[in-house]
C-alpha cells in the first residue's frame, strides 16, 4: 500500500516524467531576446565592472558631483560599446545561421561571461589593470605560476559570476524576433543611436570634467570588462605583427656585412 502511494504521489508530482527530467523542465527559462540582452547588458555593467566603478569612486571621492557626471557618461559610453558587440554578433548569428542562433549565441555569451569572471576577479583581487604588458605576462605564465595564483577565493567567485550565470545562460530559452531581418535591424540599429545620442549629450553636459579626468587617468578603462583583455589582446598582438615584420623586412647581419664589405672593395 506504501509503494502504491508513493507511486501515486510520484505521477501527481512529476506527471509521469523521471524526477531529473521534471526538474530539468522546471528550470527551463523563457524570454525573448530582446529582454534576454537587456539583463546580461545589465550583469555585464554591474558585475563584472565592480571594481571598475569602485576605483572610479575612489578616483573622485572628494567631489560626489563629478562622481555622478562621470558616471553617467561611462554608463552610456560602455553601453554604446557592449551593446553594439552583443547587436553585431546577433544579426550575424541570425543572417548565417538562424536555425541554430540559441546555440551559437549562448556559447558566445558563456565564454565571455568566464572571461569576465576571471579577469573582474584578477583585477579586484590583485588591484590590476589589464593592459598590454599584463596580456603579455598572461600568456608567458607557467604551470608553476599559475598555480599559485588558484584559491579557494577564486573558486567561489568563479563559480558564483562564471558558472552560474553560464548555467542560466544555458537554460534559458531565448525567443527569437517574429519581424522578418530587416526590421529587426531597424529597430537595433534605432536603439543603437538613441544610446550614442544619449551618450553625446552626457559628453556635452561634462565635457570638462571628462576631459579632465581622461588626461589624468587615460587606463581606466583596463579596469573595465570585457573591453580590457579584448582591446588590448588586439593592441598586443597588431604590436607583434608590426614587430615581426620589421624583423623579416630587415635583412640579415651576414648579408649587411657583405654588402659593405662589396662596397668597400668598389
């Protein structure tokens, strides 16, 4: 009698489905993608970003005013930035390949989502800015190295700003645009320069003040995630290139020896 109460108990509760395949199902998110780029635009402002704003507060502690007035301009000006990664990547996603735009898309947004975790946590942990030098200590870091580095405070904060979100991430089921390409590129591309307009008054409005604070801080931004790692990556690896060709393009010391030598002789 016992085993056929918790067998009615069980089809009541989970419908007939396994308990792993019920709960699976309840976890599932639903939203639309315009709403969906909204909240991670959002995560990515203010999460990954902490330390970001914390030492632009610290930066203007004596004056709450151009505190503010900062603020807002950087609101918009990383704003403008994210969103028009997050549009770019989404026409391109569902211009080549819209039946599969949730897998493509989501996997975009994990990786850069674990990126975030780790470099917001190695700039607030060590009181770092990511710029070109410290790309090029990243990449010469050994086993040895690295593993100093690895605690169980980065552990949490991993798994509470990476993997959580990427889980969340992965559950949510982004509803895609019912307008046909076109008007979805419209209406994009109308949010994009309502966030630029806004973005110039507040530049207008504080000019002196920004002007100010760029020419004293001009790295604020390597604190800033992910516009950090990806703008200096690029920067560091356009300095390689440049570097290396210089190297090609100079010819060998053998060769400079023998042509002065021929010109000697001449």
């Amino acid at each position: 009698m016992l085993s056929n109460l918790l067998q009615f108990c069980k089809n009541k509760l989970f419908k007939n489905q396994n308990p792993l395949q019920h709960l699976n199902a309840k976890l599932k998110l639903q939203c639309s993608l315009w709403f969906f780029t909204l909240i991670y635009l959002l995560f990515v402002m203010i999460f990954s970003n902490t330390n970001f704003w914390g030492t632009l507060y610290i930066l203007n502690s004596q004056s709450f005013t151009v505190f503010a007035r900062l603020c807002v301009f950087l609101i918009f000006l990383l704003g403008f930035c994210y969103a028009f990664c997050l549009v770019s990547v989404k026409l391109i996603l569902l211009a080549f390949c819209k039946a599969k735009f949730n897998k493509y898309f989501k996997i975009f947004l994990c990786i850069i989502t674990i990126a975030n975790a780790f470099a917001s946590y190695f700039i607030s942990a060590y009181n770092i800015y990511m710029d070109e030098s410290m790309i090029d200590n990243i990449l010469h870091t050994d086993t040895k190295e690295a593993s100093n580095l690895f605690s169980m405070q980065m552990v949490i904060y991993i798994l509470t700003f990476g993997i959580l979100p990427c889980f969340v991430i992965l559950k949510t089921q982004i509803t895609p645009p019912q307008s046909n390409f076109a008007k979805y590129f419209v209406k994009n591309l109308v949010v994009l320069l309502l966030i630029f307009a806004m973005l110039l008054l507040s530049f207008v409005l504080s000019v002196r003040q920004i002007i100010t604070f760029g020419r004293l801080h001009k790295n604020i931004l390597d604190k800033s995630s992910p516009y950090c790692y990806i703008v200096n990556t690029y920067y560091y690896v356009k300095k390689k290139i440049i570097k290396q060709r210089a190297l090609n393009a100079k010819p060998p010391l053998d060769l400079k020896l023998s042509m002065a030598q021929q010109s000697s002789n001449k």
